[in-house]
C-alpha cells in the first residue's frame, strides 16, 4: 500500500469518530491518550500500554472517541487497521456486545 492509501484510509476511519460531548464535526486528536477518570487506574495504564505497542507498530490511534454510527465510546480505535480495540475490567457493555452481534471488528482486551 502507498503512503498515500495509508493515509487516506486513515482520514477515513478518522472521520467515523467524534469528540465525547460534541457534535459529529469535532474529531479526537490522532496519537493522543485521552484518559477518563470514570475508568479505574489499571483500565487507562492498559490503554497506555496498548496505544503504546500500536505507535511501536508505526500505527495511529485514537481513543475515547464516540462513533458517530451508534453513539458507543469506544477506548481505542486504530486508524490503520479500522479496528476499535475495547478495554474491559469485568464484562463487556451491551452497546459493545450488540456491536459484536452485528460484526463490528472489535477487539476485547483484558485490563
């Protein structure tokens, strides 16, 4: 792929998130830890630490985002691959498993 696909498809995946709070016109920073005190401490060290391996993977990422399809936070979206990688403490949300249900590439991970 060239480094013009790669950004395109970036930009692409980008514009399916907003800013929590804010209309579908405000977009998250790329390459940005946005960290949620309504999580606990080990849930965003393990989004630093995922967000981490992604940029040592040459991709980008953004978190905290709302999709703008279904309204659901999601912890960390890659921009590369389009896959919104979901951190979870105890169990999954409804919203997340009726993503799941309906084929949505998310990634569960274990804080």
């Amino acid at each position: 792929m060239s480094a013009k696909d790669i950004q395109t498809k970036r930009n692409n995946t980008w514009r399916k998130y907003h800013t929590p709070g804010c209309g579908n016109y405000m977009t998250r920073k790329v390459n940005a830890i946005f960290i949620s005190t309504s999580n606990g401490k080990p849930h965003e060290m393990k989004k630093a630490d995922v967000c981490y391996d992604l940029r040592k993977q040459n991709h980008n990422f953004i978190t905290e985002a709302v999709s703008n399809h279904d309204q659901r936070r999601v912890d960390i979206v890659d921009l590369d691959t389009g896959q919104e990688i979901e951190i979870v403490d105890t169990c999954i949300t409804k919203m997340t498993q009726a993503a799941i249900d309906r084929g949505t590439d998310i990634l569960v991970v274990k804080a």
